[in-house]
C-alpha cells in the first residue's frame, strides 16, 4: 500500500495542522455554497470506510477488512493450512 505525503505551502513556509485548520476555517467561513457543498460531500467520504465488495450474503467488505482477510489466508497457507486441489475434488464428489 503506497502512502502520499503531501505538504501544504503559504509564503514559502509549510504549514503545520494548526496553519491548515486556522486556513480552512477562515476559507470556509467566507465561502460560497457550491463550495461549502463540495467540501461537506468530501468530508462525509473521507469519514466512511471504503467499500471494496461484498460478502454472499450481502454485508460490505471494507478495504481494511479484505487486507486483514488477505493476510491471514496468506498466513494459513504459509504455515500449511489450505487443501489441495485433489482433496477439494474428493469433498465436491461427496456432496
């Protein structure tokens, strides 16, 4: 997973959290509503977890739950915890 570092320029100094609230709040409290809707709209994606699919039966799979969901089924196949594909065609003849 790549990270992005971004840095926030005014007068050629970078702007700490503080900077950047103090900035935003002054830019919001004079903004028009078109913006004062995109910025809400943004915030309120921002807050919610991104949903990457779906289980069978219809609950959200979230980015960080599939990664958590990847890395223990690459775990269990590390420490020898998969069948083979012979075995799961015995268990299908089965059914």
């Amino acid at each position: 997973m790549s990270t992005i570092n971004l840095k926030f320029v005014k007068n050629r100094m970078v702007m700490g959290v503080s900077e950047l609230r103090k900035e935003l709040h002054d830019f919001i409290n004079h903004a028009d509503e078109r913006f004062l809707k995109m910025v809400y709209a943004m915030s309120k994606e921002y807050e919610e977890p991104e949903i990457v699919g779906y289980t069978l039966d219809g609950s959200p799979i979230t980015r960080q739950h599939l990664v958590k969901r990847i890395k223990a089924a690459s775990e269990g196949v590390k420490s020898g915890d998969f069948l083979a594909q012979e075995d799961v065609e015995k268990e299908v003849e089965n059914w």
